[in-house]
C-alpha cells in the first residue's frame, strides 16, 4: 500500500472532461466507459478485428481478376503500407490511450473539423461492415442447402450481435476471445491443407505444388490484354487487398476500456507485424498455390451472380477442397467460416459504438448519445449502430451478390481514409512534438523511421483512394452507379470536413498550441495504481484453463 499512497499524494485535478483526478483516488477513463480488457482478450480481438470474410472468401476474387502472383504481389505489397500505419497509430495509442482512439486524436492536434470527419467517417465504414458480413454468412449457409430463409439468418445475427454487446465490455471481450480463437484455428487448419495436399497429401494423389503459378500462369489480364491487362489485373488484387488487410484501427479504439494500456495496447501493435505476414501475405500465397485463377467454379460463381459483384461468393479453400474430394474437411472448413464471419461483425458493432461515442463526448454528435449504462456500455449508440443491420434484409429483394458488390465498393474507400486519417495525425504529432521540444524517446513506443514512414504511408494510400475506381472511366466501362460506389465516401469525407469548418470556424491547430499532455495525468495515475506487474498473454492464458489458480492478474491499490 506504499506504493499506492505515494501516487495518491500526486494525483490532481486535471482531465480533459468534467471527470476529474480526485486526491486519493481516480476514475479509470475521463468518460464513462471502464477499463475491463485484459491482455489475452485484447491480442484475440486485434485478431478479430482484422481477419474476417475477405482472407478467408472474398480473396477468391482478387485471385479471378490478378492471379497467384498479382495477388502475392498486392497483398505484400498493402501489408508494407499498412506496417508505416501501424508503426504510426501505435506511438499515438500507447501515450493517448483515450475512448475513439485515433478519431478523437485527429480531433484534438489536427483540427476540429479533421476530427469531426474522422469519426463520422469510421463510423460509417464500422456500421456498413455488420450488414456485409451479415449478407456473407448467408452466402456461406448456401454450401449446405440453399432454402435457409435468409430473414431468420438476418434477425438471428442481429439479436446475437446485441446480446454480446450491450452488456458489459468485459463480455464482449470475452466472447470475442473465443469466436477470434476460432478464426486462429481455422487459418492455421487452411494452411496445413495447402502444404499437405501440395505435397501430396490428398485423394487423387496429386502433388502439385506451384503448377497453377505455370498454368494457367502466375498473371491474368483483367479488362484489357497484353501487359496492361495484367496490371489491371494487380490493380484488382490490389483492390482487394485494400478491404481484406486491417488491424491497427481496431486497436486504437480498443485502447480507451484496456487494462494497463501502456503495456497491453503497446504489445498487441507490436504483434501486428507478424500477424500481417502470417496471415496475410502467407494467406495470399497459400490461395494462389491451391487454385487456379481461372477454375470454372470460381469464375461462374463470381461472374455468374450480379456480373463479377459479389466477390465473397465463394471461398477458394472449399472450392479447392472439392477439386481434390478431400471429404469432411469442406464441412468443418464452413461451420468455422461461420464463426469467422460471426466475429468480425460482432467486432465491427462494439467499433461502429464506440466511434460514435467518442463523437457524442467531443461535441460532434448530439448530447443524448453520452449516455452509458452502469456497465460502461453507451446505450443509446449501441442502439442506433443496431439499425445498421437492418441493411442485410436488402438480401431478400436482391441477388445477395449486388448487396455485397456495393457494400464492399464503399467500405473499401472509407477504410482506406481512416489510415489517411492516421499518417496525418501522426505527422501533426510529430510536429508539435518537435516544436515544442516533447522528447518521443521518452514515450511507452516510439515509431521507426519517423517521419518518413508516415509520408509514405500517406502518399501510397492518397494513390490507392484515387485510383481506386478508374476503370470506371475507360471507354465503355461507365456507368453511373460504379462511379458512385467507388467514390461515394472520397467525396463525402470532404464534404464533411468543410462543412464543419464552416459551421464552427475552426482552424488547423498551430504545432505550438497543440495540447500533448491532455489525458495523460489521469492515464498516468491509473497505471500507476497497480500493485502487481503486467501479466503476460500467456500467463493469461495458462490462468484461464485453470493450471494456476494463484496467479495475480492486475491488482490494483
């Protein structure tokens, strides 16, 4: 108890909310919510959050359009941008571990105005991600019989997403450690079935190894023939690439209800590194190896439904299961799909309302919306991302494929605006930073490389968000709803930033003016009023299947 009286004489009435630092003791946040995550929970939901429907289903698509070697290419490729991303939002959210994450820090050394579209903008991308992943869980379902009413599926989901999520954040956490468990055991389980069968391993006895890298080839022309059309084709994967490889965002707005953020929140973005490289650039290598880009089930599902639109029609791991009449496996792989899918949407709800309860407490969304129950859960936002779903029924009056198509159109570009959002944060930081003489060498992380990684992390996701929909306008590819799903959100986030900024007259924040200490006093104080050292994922987990019932997991004073 010592050590908890000598941070006690230092804490102070400083926060940048009504809820203040009191002498001798503290709140955890400077808001309502509660700091409930603990380690093992918070690595497994960085992992739910980033591995859903696209690694698993849509990269059938990426493969169709640029085949094995493009799709290898792109996925290294976005895996490097996202790395400069990660390596940026990670020294903002281990020093400013505050509810919003990212959003409210662009808000807060950026610009009111940035803030303001930061926050409707990943809002927006949160909340249109629960009806996708919803409509794809049906599409899955379609593998074991195609009359499952789809309405039953769509209420099914909706009631199970509020039920993890309008309790406590501690049982969401939990439930997302295990579904996120799931998705870890069926990636690993999709990786050993490539090297096996490639070997081999499998029915027909067939090693095969890279033959679909020679035939049909490594590159497909996509559009147009010849060498533009294969670049076409990588552009494609690229596309692809860019809704499929997430993580850092969902870490930084996890960081707000995290335990001992400064450890906890530090470790899970030093992992996102490996985890872009296992999970992804091995997952793009591992699909072009056991497919070819030109299987006539994976092109008739993908060109025969809404014309190329539904790109998580099928999954290329099932397809290639059949090919080979590996029997059983198909099943498991589906039923696990499902928890895949379950997960990532039920990740995109507690990010869809948490987003727009960091807009509530900074003034950019009405009042009403601040409201948490005893919990630490916002009700009344939890209760308006839960409209959102709703969007799945669009399945019963539609080919699923067209609602994917579009969903996936506006997602992709809103996704890549939230990472635009967090290099020029980062490179305000890290003016002021420099202005002000605040030495990064004495924050819990400090990036690599720094500026450069965010310039070029910001430079390379500027190309992609305008290229994005150029084949839209090569001749005889316009239409006019393509132009708008591929730029509905770049032209809308601007909109939104001068709207605000004419409404309220902000300005840019001056690097001199910028405010670096803001919460850190009372983050300073909670962290220090631990008693026990940081408990690490494994000791975590070995606690949880009960072979140490006598293990301190973070006391407090």
């Amino acid at each position: 108890m010592e050590e908890s009286k000598k941070y006690d004489d230092k804490y102070v009435n400083e926060s940048s909310n009504s809820h203040d630092v009191q002498v001798g003791s503290f709140s955890d946040n400077a808001d309502d919510l509660q700091r409930h995550l603990g380690n093992r929970q918070i690595q497994l939901i960085a992992i739910g959050g980033s591995i859903g429907t696209a690694l698993f289903v849509s990269i059938g698509g990426a493969l169709n359009k640029g085949g094995p070697g493009s799709v290898f290419l792109a996925y290294t490729l976005y895996c490097c941008l996202m790395g400069l991303v990660n390596n940026s939002v990670a020294e903002m959210s281990t020093y400013m571990p505050v509810t919003g994450g990212f959003v409210r820090l662009a808000g807060k050394w950026v610009d009111e105005a940035f803030g303001f579209m930061a926050g409707w903008n990943f809002f927006f991308y949160e909340a249109l991600l629960i009806p996708f992943e919803i409509t794809a869980l049906n599409l899955v379902l379609t593998f074991w019989r195609d009359d499952i009413p789809v309405a039953a599926v769509c209420a099914g989901c909706i009631v199970l997403y509020a039920a993890c999520n309008v309790l406590a954040v501690k049982a969401y956490g939990e439930a997302e450690f295990w579904l996120s468990g799931g998705k870890v055991i069926l990636i690993f389980m999709l990786y050993a079935f490539t090297f096996v069968t490639m070997c081999g391993g499998n029915p027909k006895k067939d090693p095969y190894g890279f033959r679909h890298w020679r035939d049909p080839g490594a590159f497909a022309e996509y559009i147009t023939t010849g060498t533009l059309g294969q670049f076409e084709g990588f552009l494609g994967a690229l596309w692809a690439a860019t809704f499929c490889i997430v993580g850092p965002e969902y870490i930084s707005m996890v960081a707000g209800e995290a335990k001992r953020p400064r450890v906890y929140i530090k470790n899970a973005f030093k992992t996102v590194y490996v985890r872009f490289g296992i999970f992804f650039i091995l997952g793009a290598l591992c699909v072009g190896i056991i497919l070819p880009y030109n299987d006539p089930t994976l092109d008739e599902i993908l060109n025969g439904k809404g014309g190329g639109a539904g790109t998580a029609a099928a999954s290329p791991y099932v397809i290639a299961m059949q090919n080979l009449a590996v029997p059983i496996l198909p099943d498991v792989t589906n039923a696990l799909l499902l928890t895949s899918i379950f997960s990532a949407g039920n990740t995109y709800t507690y990010c869809a309302t948490r987003s727009l309860y960091s807009l509530a407490i900074e003034g950019r969304a009405p009042k009403i919306l601040r409201k948490c129950t005893r919990n630490g859960v916002p009700i009344y936002c939890f209760a308006t991302v839960m409209l959102f779903p709703l969007l799945s029924f669009l399945q019963l009056g539609k080919d699923s494929a067209v609602v994917l198509g579009w969903l996936v159109a506006l997602i992709t570009a809103g996704g890549a605006i939230n990472y635009i959002v967090m290099c020029t944060t980062f490179l305000a930081f890290f003016r002021a930073c420099k202005v002000q003489g605040f030495d990064r060498r004495t924050l819990p992380y400090t990036g690599y490389f720094q500026p450069y990684s965010a310039w070029i992390g910001l430079v390379g996701l500027v190309c992609i968000v305008f290229c994005y929909g150029y084949a839209v306008f090569l001749p005889g590819h316009w239409t006019l709803a393509d132009f708008f799903s591929s730029y509905t959100m770049v032209g809308v986030a601007p909109i939104m930033f001068v709207t605000w900024k004419l409404i309220h007259r902000t300005k840019i924040i001056p690097s001199s003016q910028v405010d670096l200490t803001w919460d850190a006093p009372l983050i300073d104080a909670y962290e220090a009023s631990f008693i026990s050292p940081p408990v690490g994922f494994w000791t975590e987990m070995i606690q949880l299947v009960g072979f140490r019932r006598n293990i301190d997991v973070d006391k407090r004073a």
